[in-house]
C-alpha cells in the first residue's frame, strides 16, 4: 500500500499549486493551445511553460506539439486512477488509535 500513496505524490504536489489549478480547471472544458492558457495569466511563457512541465510530468496532462506552440489536454485515464485512489482514501474506515 505504501508505493499506491507514493505514486500519487507528484499529482498532490502538481495540484498544490494555484495556477496548476486553473490551468486544470480550464483543460476540463477541453484541449486549449498555451497561448490561450498563457493569455488568462499575468506570467511569462517560460513560467506557463515550467507549470506545463509538472502537470504533464506527473501525467495530468497531455502536451502534443502544434507549429510553434503546444496543444493541451487532461489525461482522462490518469483523472480517472486519481479520483477512484481519492474514493478508496476517504472511504478507508482504519482507525486510529488513541
């Protein structure tokens, strides 16, 4: 059990992060170039481009080169392994013990 909470580490540490979060939070209406995404923040393209690294590193997110930008997306199967380890880990009814 100890390397299914350990293989989820980059994703909490990916989501830790606020803009991490809108950008995921916009992915959900569908793909989106960077320059789209980029235009929604006060960043540089070498900062959006850093907070891309993360988020595709640890699998959220899919990056497919498009000319001279990238196209993204959410990885829907890695969605979907985090939302049911996050159903399995507030249904765990271990106890702790005082």
């Amino acid at each position: 059990m100890e390397d299914l909470y350990t293989s989820y580490i980059p994703i909490f540490k990916a989501l830790s992060d606020e803009t991490r979060l809108k950008i995921i939070a916009m992915l959900s209406s569908g793909e989106m170039c960077a320059c789209t995404i980029l235009e929604a923040f006060e960043i540089t393209q070498p900062t959006l481009s850093y907070h891309m690294k993360i988020l595709t590193e640890c699998g959220l997110v899919n990056g497919v080169r498009d000319g001279n930008w990238m196209r993204y997306s959410l990885n829907k199967e890695s969605q979907e392994r985090l939302q049911l380890f996050l159903n399995q880990l507030f249904g765990n009814t271990v106890r702790c013990k005082d």
